[in-house]
C-alpha cells in the first residue's frame, strides 16, 4: 500500500475522532499546542503527524492510538468509500448536529438514516 494512501485514511480518521469529540479544529490545536491552521494540515494528509503528537491528539479526543489505528485499517480495506464520505463537509456537519440530538431521539435519527441508507446504497454524498 503506498504512504499517501495511509497518511489520507490517518487524515480522514483523526478529521472524524475531532468531529465525534465535538471539537473544533481551533479547539483541539490549542489542547495539543498546535495552530488551527497546523491540525488542519494533519486532517488533510499535507503535513505528518509526529507520533507524540498522534498520542496527545488520541487523548483530546477521548480514545486511544491502538483504535484510531484500528479505524484508518477499516478505511483502507474498504478502499476509497469512507474516505470519502470523511471527507465531506455534510458528514462533519452530521456528527456535530448528532451531539445536539437527546439520546432518546438518537436512536430513531440513526434508524432513519439506516433505512435512507439502505434504499440509495449507490449514491454517496457530496
């Protein structure tokens, strides 16, 4: 597997672990001592993530180095979809509107998604 292919799956994990936290990339820079402006070249692939800095970005957003490697292996082996879908703008706005969501009604929002899902398997958001 070439090295872009694993910096842009790692890009597109660490993009999606932000968004799941609710941080904003301002946010979650300023906890690790990093710009804004350097998080979002991690989240793009253009700049390499230094392995202490990968430790500290897994700890802000609440999980460990060993699960974001876990998840940049499910976006390689599924080629090219995930990343995709991780990279759109609509999907981030989705994971922040998710933490809005009481939990009560999440599980209904998630259903319908589900069947959305289900009867358009072919398209895939913008």
């Amino acid at each position: 597997m070439k090295q872009k292919s694993y910096d842009s799956a790692l890009a597109s994990v660490l993009r999606r672990k932000r968004a799941e936290a609710g941080l904003s990339q301002n946010q979650a820079g300023r906890r690790v001592g990093v710009t804004f402006q350097q998080l979002q070249k991690y989240e793009k692939g253009t700049n390499r993530v230094f392995f202490s800095r990968f430790v500290e970005l897994a700890s802000v957003y609440g999980t460990t180095p060993e699960q974001i490697i876990a998840e940049v292996r499910e976006v390689l082996d599924a080629k090219a979809p995930e990343t995709e879908v991780s990279d759109s703008r609509q999907t981030t706005e989705l994971i922040r509107l998710a933490h809005a969501v009481p939990r009560s009604t999440l599980q209904g929002v998630l259903d319908l998604l589900r069947s959305i899902a289900k009867s358009a398997p072919d398209e895939r958001p913008s």
